[in-house]
C-alpha cells in the first residue's frame, strides 16, 4: 500500500529556478518526512515535519504541510545542478513504526 | 564512521536460487528495515524489526525471509519462492521512537539480478 504519492512524477527546469514537488497521504500522521535519492544510490534524510507545524526552513529547502488537505509540498529554491535526483516523501501511518513511502518525484536540474 | 554497509553491492544469481543480502550497522539503533525499489518506482517495505529476535512482516514480505540475532545485523534472504526477485534493495536503521518520529538512514543498497 502507498501511503504517499508525489506529483509530479518527473520535473525538468533550468538552474536557479525553483522547484515545487507536492506529496499528498490517506491516514493521520504524526510526522512527514522527505528524502533524496542520487541515481543508484541509498536515500538521505533531507527533512522532518511534525503534524502541528505548518512550515520548515532548511537551507535552500522549505516544506509545508496541510494536515486537513492530507497534503504536504517540497520547494528547492534556487536550485543547481547537484540538485538533480529524486525527492520522495514518507510517513508513518498512525503510530507504527514503519515508514511508507511515495512513488517518488524525479528532478532534472539542467546546467 | 558511523553508518549502514550492505553487501554485496551487486549480486547474480540463477533461478531457483536463494541468496542473502547482508546489512550491518554501527549506529546503535535499535530499528532495522529492507525496502525493495523497482526501476522508476518508490520504496516498498519488505520486513522491520524493531528489536532484537523479534521482526513483522511488511507490505511484500512473501519469497523473503530475514533474522535479527544482534542488535547490528538484519539479513535478508530471498527465496526461490520470490518470483520477480530482481531490484535493488535497500536496508535503513533508524532509532526507535514510539511517537514514530523514525528518520531513517540508509545503505547504499544492493542489486539483485536474477539471470
């Protein structure tokens, strides 16, 4: 089961535009969480918001979360090239401790 | 340097076949986790365990098997049972929180070829 899908599936932009990747769930949570993935490689932890915080700053990164929309939204500002990967988010239904996540946004920063 | 070794990173293996996916941590974590990733697809969790001797099944635990003998280690067994074992699978840890605040770290993952 997939508790979170992003949208879009696949973005393509320009160096130093922004980026905007939205990640909508089905359950309450606790918490939402957003990872990066570099082609063929393992995720990093890139981010945490809790259910009672509406926004988060980190870096370059800022996310939101719409606990009655069920819906949450990365944005990369400024980005580089580096910046190319796929996002995904992830959440941990009720208070399992399992984490669930989203089919994934890949993102295709052109020099 | 504290983190997550999977090995091997690459793995070939013929029908009919089991093989098993090593992951160690230094972390001191107390939760473990193998997720398969398809090409193009999201994560989907395969087996957790939150303790030592003690692990659940996940969303596609059929064809797989795993152990939690040390805290350090969580191996992963794919069966001949797996009918589509090829995929890469990644293995996180993470410290466990009952409010479920678990953020994950990962492996570099492992990738399976069934030939």
């Amino acid at each position: 089961s997939q508790q979170g899908e992003e949208d879009p599936q696949a973005l393509s932009i320009q160096e130093g535009e922004n980026a905007t990747m939205n990640c909508s769930y089905k359950t309450s949570i606790n918490n939402l969480q957003w990872y990066r993935q570099n082609s063929g490689r393992g995720l990093v932890h890139l981010i945490l918001i809790r259910s009672n915080e509406r926004e988060k700053h980190s870096g370059r990164l800022r996310v939101t979360l719409d606990t009655s929309k069920k819906s949450s939204s990365l944005l990369i500002t400024a980005s580089r090239a580096a910046d190319t990967a796929s996002y995904f988010c992830a959440t941990a239904p009720g208070n399992t401790g399992k984490l669930i996540f989203g089919q994934g946004t890949t993102l295709q920063v052109k020099p | 340097d504290g983190g997550i070794t999977q090995s091997p990173k690459y793995l070939f293996r013929k029908e009919g076949q089991n093989v098993t996916l090593s992951c160690e941590q230094n972390l001191n974590h107390d939760a473990m986790y193998w997720y398969r990733q398809d090409p193009g697809q999201g994560l989907r969790l395969i087996y957790y365990s939150q303790i030592v001797n003690d692990f659940q099944k996940g969303d596609i635990a059929e064809g797989y098997s795993v152990s939690r003998e040390k805290k350090e280690s969580f191996p992963l067994t794919v069966t001949s049972a797996q009918k589509n074992p090829t995929a890469f699978y990644l293995c996180a840890s993470s410290i466990d929180s009952p409010r479920g605040a678990n953020v994950l770290t990962f492996g570099a993952g492992s990738r399976l070829t069934v030939l």
